[in-house]
C-alpha cells in the first residue's frame, strides 16, 4: 500500500538553528500538507501547497517557515530560526484530488532545547 | 470558517460495550468528513470517510458513523469496544471548496478491562 514517508522520524535543536522537515508524497499525489500537534493538543493546519505554490496558511505559518518541493519528489518544510515552542510533532499529509483522503506520514517529533 | 467539535476529550468504556465518540460540523454546506485513528507515537490512520454518497459509513476495525445533517453530527460508534481500539480519535472536515483539512480536538478512548 502507498505510504507517504517522513524523515527523520525525530529530531533535537538547539534553539535558533534551521530545521528542514522532509516529506516523500505518494508518487500521484498532488496536494501537499503540512500540520503539526503540540502535545496534548489538537492538530493544527500549518500550509497547503498544489503547483509548486502555497495554496493556503494559517496564522501559525509565518516568515519563519517555508514549504518547497524542489526536485519534483520531497516536500519539504523549513523552519529558519526554531523556538521552543516549535516543539511538536509535525504531519506531512498528501492528496490525489481535493475532497478525498488524506494520507498522513508517521511524523516527525521535533524538540527544541 | 470551518469549525469541528469534539464532544468529550476522554472516553471510558469497558470491553466489549458501545463506543460513541461525537462530533459536530459548522457549516451551511455538509462538507466532507473523516474520522482518523492515531495509535500511541504513530501518525493518523483513516478509520472512515464521508463524501455525500450513503449516510451510514462503515470503516475499518468494526467502526460506523453516520451523517445527520439535520444534527450537523457525524458520530463514531462501534457495538463491542475492544482493548486495541485504545487511540487518539480524530473527527475532521474538508470544505466543498477550498483544500485544508479541519480537525477537531481529538477524543481519547480508553478500553477498560
């Protein structure tokens, strides 16, 4: 069965520094999602992106964060300067068409110290 | 906006008794629905979806849940709770327009012994 594949699965930083969140869609996916879920809390859009360009963010996507997909394969999110509050699990999710299932990767647990 | 409730954070119930998990939509127009399952440091699973066609769904592991738009619900149930169905349980909305998944705060199932 397809599967979309995050890596890494975890991932420590120091406050401040760059993290780049990699996500493998499923090969004939073309909407791309990123969400995350602090603990113990609900899951929150950050962005969505179809045809090489964000479609829609939330307040929580701001300059901070970037998405892109610059070799036709990863979707990747980065984010500049991390701060505590950052810490979280962060979903890539992908669709074939709107309106129709998402598949969600394991995630990646980001901790921030 | 798209809003999704979730009534009750924590459910209890004992092995093999009904499980209901309740969730609420806001809009004018039923969008689509889904109910995802996430296991213990695992990402979300689609247990089942709503896309306008029957309003009684049925979904994997023994799980329902029907469409009521007249209740704006979209309620989960299964007859015989078992010890595996022990998760975090996620009631989400996909507007007829737009792309962005809403999800709502999530209910955690408890299977009491």
């Amino acid at each position: 069965e397809p599967e979309v594949t995050q890596t890494p699965s975890h991932q420590v930083t120091q406050m401040g520094q760059e993290v780049i969140l990699r996500c493998v869609p499923i090969s004939n996916h073309l909407y791309f999602y990123w969400y995350r879920q602090i603990l113990g809390q609900k899951v929150e859009f950050l962005v969505s992106f179809y045809n090489n360009e964000i479609s829609e963010k939330s307040e929580i996507f701001d300059d901070q964060f970037s998405v892109e997909r610059p070799d036709g394969s990863n979707f990747t999110l980065k984010i500049r300067s991390t701060k505590l509050e950052d810490s979280a699990m962060y979903f890539c999710a992908t669709l074939r068409k709107v309106n129709t299932e998402a598949f969600f990767g394991q995630g990646t647990r980001l901790t921030v110290v | 906006a798209q809003s999704v409730t979730q009534l009750g954070s924590h459910v209890s119930v004992s092995e093999g008794a009904l499980v209901l998990l309740r969730c609420n939509y806001s809009s004018s127009v039923p969008p689509y629905l889904f109910w995802y399952v996430q296991y213990p440091n695992q990402g979300l699973q689609l247990l089942l979806k709503y896309t306008s066609a029957a309003t009684l769904v049925k979904g994997i592991n023994g799980f329902e849940a029907e469409f009521k738009k007249s209740e704006t619900s979209f309620h989960l149930t299964k007859p015989s709770a078992h010890m595996s169905d022990a998760a975090e349980y996620f009631c989400a909305a996909a507007p007829n327009t737009g792309n962005q998944f809403y999800f709502g705060t999530g209910t955690s199932l408890t299977v009491i012994p």
